[in-house]
C-alpha cells in the first residue's frame, strides 16, 4: 500500500513541476512578446523622429 501511496506522492509533484513550468514558460512568452512589441514601437519613434531632422 505505500507503493501506492508514494507514487501517487511522485505523481503529484510532477504534475505539479509540470504546471510551474508551463507557467513560467507563458510568463517568458508574455515578457518576450511585449519586448518585441516595445521594440517596434522604438523603431517607429525612430523612423518618426529621423523624418522630422531633414
């Protein structure tokens, strides 16, 4: 019966290892796509102010 119990133990810590992961994986994404999109806005501002010095 501990057998069972154990596993069930390792079996919930990987589940929740798994999520922890997933979670933090849609944070990166989350962070990186608005770098992207901060990026971007820089290049326009850029591209806007370069336009206006000539």
């Amino acid at each position: 019966m501990q057998e069972v119990e154990y596993m069930t133990a390792v079996s919930q810590q990987s589940s929740a290892g798994t999520e922890e992961l997933l979670a933090t994986m849609e944070q990166y994404m989350t962070s990186n796509s608005k770098a992207q999109q901060l990026a971007a806005i820089a290049d326009t501002l850029r591209i806007a102010l370069a336009k206006f010095q000539y």
